[in-house]
C-alpha cells in the first residue's frame, strides 16, 4: 500500500482517512478548530469530547469508530490509482476515556496500534480487553506493533489501580484536619477520583471546565465547582507546586497528592517546582505513608507512597503499562516487527533492548520496520504524562 493514504495522528495535508487514539494534548499536536483536512476517526467518547477541545470544529468530519466492531475503509492508491480496502477495529486501551487502540488489517499485512494504553492483567475490564483484542487477531499474525513504550523500563512496576487508589484514600483518611489537593489534567484520574469520592462518601471539587468534562462523561452530582462543600480538590497539574502548597499552609493546613508512574520531586536547580524526575535509576522508594501497603509486588522493582515534601506526596498510580504489563503484553500478541512511539522520555529504553527475544520471529530494527506499513504515524515527546 502507498505510503500518505493512512495517518495515525500525524496531521499534515496529503492523507485519506486519519486516526486519533484519544484526546491528549501530545496526541492532537496539529489538530486545531479550523483543521479540515479529512475524515477523522475516533471512539464514540473521544466524539463526544471532541467540541470541548476544540471549539468550533467541522464535526461532520468525525468518523465514529464503536469499540469491538469492524469498519471497512475504502481507498484509492496515489500510484496506481486501484481501489483498496482497510479493516480496522478499535479496541480500549483502558488511559483515559475514549482511548482506543487501532489494529488495522489491509494488504500492507496485520498492524496493531496501541497509543497510550493500560494493560491490567488482572480484572474484568482487562479480560474483557484480551478476549477482544485475541478475538479480533484470530489466526493472524501482528507483522507491526507499535507500541506505548512509556515505563518501558524495568526500574518501573506499579501496583494495580485498585491498590493505589486506596493508598490515596489511605493518605486523605490519616490527615483528618487537611484540605487536600491533588494534581490531574484534563483528561484522565476519573476511576481514581470516583474511588476517592466513593470511598469517602464525598464530593470533590475541580475547576469549571473539568466539570464540563465530567458533566459529558456522565458523572453528575460527583463533582462540584464550590469550594465550601468538600475538602478535597483536584487542580491541574500545572497548578501543583511547592509554592502552592507553601501558601496553602499558612491559611490551612494541606496536603498535596500527585498520582503518577513517575516519581515526581523537587526539579534539580528550583525547589520551588514540583514535576517528574529525568532520571529512572531509585527503582525503590523509601519512604512508606499511609496504612495500605498490599503492593502485590513480583520483586524489588515495586513502588509504594513517596514524600519528597512535608506537604507532599506521590502515589504510584498510572494509566500507562509498567514494564511486567509491558512484556505480557508483547508475550500474547508475539509481532514480527515492533517499534516504540514514545521517542523521548524519562525512561526511555528501545524496546526491542528487552523483547526482541520474546517474538516467534527476530524483532526487526526500528529503521526497517517502516518498510512493513505502508501507514505514517509520529512519535511523542511523553515527558510528564502519567
């Protein structure tokens, strides 16, 4: 197939049919309310999300793509000029609402897609996951996998969401007296704070246009925008810093809670900014907070509550894959080629340095592999994104 017919969110003119796996910043680089130049397609979610992004959009050019299910795509070639076809099914990536792999079939071979993903081995929504994503392989062998390669690194195992969500709780319920403040961005953490709220029987506070984002995704009377009914918040993440938590203390006393897969500190040369640290090699944490510690950890590699500040904790939950995810991943799927499409990161590892054995067939490099798919994509700059 002709190179330029498929663009996995690579926006620039000269494709037929573009894909957008969900709605994160690093993932829309290039997208705008007055982009328009083809059909896009998403999930059902990140549909309906889309106006709230960007306003104004040409929402006719949505392609809606219902998770599980199969779509045909219709294409000419820019060479030859013959119809093709191509079948691709979306299947949950279990990030954020409305993210999606993409596993495409044509007779460029089996490509699978995977943007930002979670695989959870353990769970209904994780069988649920596997069962699709093996239903829609079949007997086919993934020629291509490219693949979220964010925690790519055996310095990083979470444990599930479910016990780092309770460690959250855990740290709320041991600081009766605190208000608390915890850091998210504009999409994403909504399992976790629904936990929190659930478990707390409270509300939680969060800012106008989050609530917008709650209110679309159906999660009413959870949240609210008055500050006099609750005591917990989450703010932005740009908001979180030691600064802010300093200032908070000398009216009440606060606590701030960061979930992240990277362990986030004091940048090196400010104290007074809060973000992830650019290094990967502290695999273990020292400093235990909270009365939750069933970590159900394989080994030393595992990470528990952190508190680099008297004002501030980390907790160790992801909506990326940590490495143990990772290689079970790569273990069902067994691709032919693999490729990473996270190109800059704190943890960065090439990950065929790690699963190059694990495929029935050698892992091809990264600078043949392009040569399988004839489908353009980009890579991300994920630096902070947890």
């Amino acid at each position: 197939m002709d190179r330029g017919m498929i663009s996995v969110e690579r926006w620039s003119e000269g494709r037929q049919v573009y894909f957008l796996t969900h709605l994160h910043a690093d993932h829309t680089n290039g997208l705008s309310s007055t982009w328009k130049r083809g059909p896009l397609c998403c999930s059902r979610i990140t549909a309906k999300l889309f106006a709230s992004k960007f306003p104004g959009f040409k929402l006719s050019l949505l392609r809606i793509l219902d998770i599980g299910q199969w779509n045909s795509i219709p294409l000419v070639s820019p060479t030859t000029e013959s119809n093709t076809t191509v079948n691709v099914i979306a299947i949950d990536a279990d990030h954020c609402p409305g993210a999606v792999m993409y596993l495409f079939r044509g007779e460029f071979g089996c490509m699978l897609y995977t943007g930002d993903f979670h695989w959870e081995t353990t769970g209904k929504r994780a069988e649920i996951g596997k069962s699709m994503l093996l239903s829609a392989l079949g007997n086919d062998k993934v020629d291509i996998l490219y693949l979220d390669n964010t925690y790519c690194n055996p310095s990083y195992y979470f444990p599930s969401r479910e016990v780092a969500a309770q460690q959250v709780v855990d740290v709320i319920t041991s600081h009766p007296e605190h208000d608390i403040i915890i850091g998210i961005d504009s999409l994403g953490k909504e399992d976790l704070l629904l936990h929190i709220a659930q478990a707390l029987k409270i509300k939680i506070w969060v800012w106008r246009e989050r609530l917008q984002i709650m209110d679309l995704l159906g999660f009413h009377d959870i949240f609210t925008t008055k500050v006099s009914v609750t005591r917990v918040r989450a703010v932005p993440r740009y908001s979180f810093s030691i600064d802010t938590l300093e200032g908070l203390n000398i009216m009440r006393p606060t606590i701030g809670i960061m979930p992240s897969g990277l362990p986030w500190k004091p940048l090196e040369g400010n104290t007074n900014v809060f973000g992830s640290s650019s290094h990967h090699s502290r695999s273990k944490l020292s400093t235990k907070v909270g009365s939750h510690t069933d970590m159900h950890k394989p080994n030393d590699n595992s990470r528990a509550m952190e508190s680099y500040h008297e004002y501030i904790y980390t907790v160790p939950y992801s909506d990326h894959s940590c490495f143990a995810e990772i290689k079970e991943f790569i273990k069902l799927v067994q691709p032919t080629n693999l490729k990473d499409i996270v190109s800059s990161s704190s943890s960065y590892v090439d990950p065929l340095y790690y699963f190059g054995h694990l495929s029935g067939a050698n892992l091809q490099s990264q600078g043949r592999v392009m040569n399988c798919a004839q489908i353009d994509t980009t890579d991300y700059q994920n630096g902070y994104e947890s």
